[in-house]
C-alpha cells in the first residue's frame, strides 16, 4: 500500500506506493557508475535539452561539446545546451568530492547553472507564484517553500532505498516548482547526484520517449500519484532487466 499516504501527500504534496515498484538494485561501484556518465556524456545532455524542445541534434549537441559552434540555432538554446553540460560537470565534480547533499545548497547551486539566463532569477527560491502548462494543477505559493522544502527534504533524506529516494526528490522538485525555472531539469540532477553517491548509474529519460515522459508528467500533476511515474523512470534505467536502457554500452 502507499508509503503512509496522508502524511507522504501533506508534506512531498504526492504520494506513492513503493511495492509497485520493481528495483534491481545492482552491486554499488561508484567509480564505475561515474564512468558511464563521462562515456555518455552528449546522450545525457542531448537527452535532457530535448525534453525541454530544444532543437540541437544529438550529432549538434557533440558537436558543441567539443568546442565547436554549430550555426542556424538561437543564441538561447545554445545556452541552454552548454548550461546543462556544466551542470552535469559540477554535479560530477560534487559526486566525486563528496560534498554533494540532498540539501538547499546543493539543490539552489546547480539550479544556478542550468537555469542560467533563462529565468528572473536563478539559484534562488521563487518569490512569486507559477503554474505549468497543461494541467490545472497550481504549484503552492512561494510563502511556503522554505518550511515545504525543508520537511520534504527530512522526508527523503530518510528514505532507504537510494533509487527510491532519488526518484522522489525528482517528483517532489518538478511538483512544487520551487525556483522560475528548471525545476524539471535540476531535480532530476539532484536524482542523479543521488544514485551516483550510492554507486548507482544515472537515469536519463531518452528523446525518443519525451511524449510518453510528457504525458506521465501531465496526469502525475493532474492526481499528484507518483508511482506510474517513478515506473517510467525505472524503465529508463539500468534497474529493470529488460528496460530500454539496458541496450547503452555499459562497459
């Protein structure tokens, strides 16, 4: 049944059932779970830019990379890619020193790289209301966020499971909106950041699945139930024997 449902909700603003859940949990090897992020370095960034529309190929997104500019883009959605390659460089950076947290700090500072030039402020809490497009569901006020965050945060900070707790931030971050923008982008790092502590390869939702990614995201706003999307996530993954993932070079 959901993980104490009423209280879950009241305090992450979503509730799930984690016996639905079917984690395969591998041998932790964090030098190795670092590696693969260098070797898939472009994938995972061109993956994450094309959620969010950008149109950079993958072969433009390696292209920029590595230093060359790619013509016929706005200046903003080269940003956007270079934005979110420095990010997975200092979450990496982070990971290997061991300072990366699930905390405020952590959460705030690489907001303030991918969400740089693209938003009022970045690396700051809001400090007016948003909404999200397609779905009536309202974000809470900004009035809320510091005692919302640091609940949230004691709560998943308490889970267990590494996975688990990383795909939870993830929701809790995209569903409360806590900075203008970036949220879906940043919390997925810190999901990361997570599993990379623990050993654990990252999770990166393919390009090629961003309309079913869409539309999960949509009716997990619409019912604030976050188990199907946290399935999706699995199947994205390593953790499932048969997921799409699984076909990514591993060694």
């Amino acid at each position: 049944m959901a993980r104490d449902a009423n209280d879950t909700i009241s305090h992450l603003g979503f509730a799930y059932d984690p016996d639905d859940l079917d984690i395969n949990l591998p041998e932790p090897d964090k030098d190795r779970a670092v590696f693969r992020v260098h070797k898939l370095f472009p994938e995972f960034v061109w993956d994450t830019t094309a959620l969010e529309g950008n149109p950079f190929t993958f072969p433009e997104v390696k292209t920029l990379l590595e230093g060359v500019t790619v013509g016929g883009h706005r200046i903003e959605d080269e940003v956007q890619v270079l934005n979110q390659a420095k990010s997975w460089k200092r979450l990496v950076g982070m990971v290997r020193d061991g300072t990366f947290s699930v905390d405020r700090e952590t959460f705030c500072t690489l907001n303030g790289i991918v969400a740089r030039e693209e938003a009022l402020e970045w690396g700051t809490f809001r400090k007016c209301e948003v909404g999200i497009a397609g779905t009536d569901f309202r974000p809470p006020v900004h009035q809320k966020l510091d005692s919302l965050f640091e609940r949230g945060a004691a709560i998943i900070n308490g889970i267990s499971n590494a996975v688990e707790q990383g795909m939870v931030f993830y929701l809790f971050g995209a569903l409360n909106q806590f900075f203008y923008d970036g949220n879906k982008r940043t919390s997925r790092l810190m999901m990361n950041g997570v599993l990379l502590m623990n050993g654990y390869d990252a999770i990166s939702v393919p390009a090629r699945r961003r309309v079913e990614y869409n539309e999960k995201m949509i009716r997990f706003y619409d019912t604030l139930e976050g188990t199907e999307m946290m399935s999706f996530l699995l199947d994205c993954s390593t953790f499932r024997p048969s997921s799409p993932t699984s076909t990514r070079s591993q060694d």
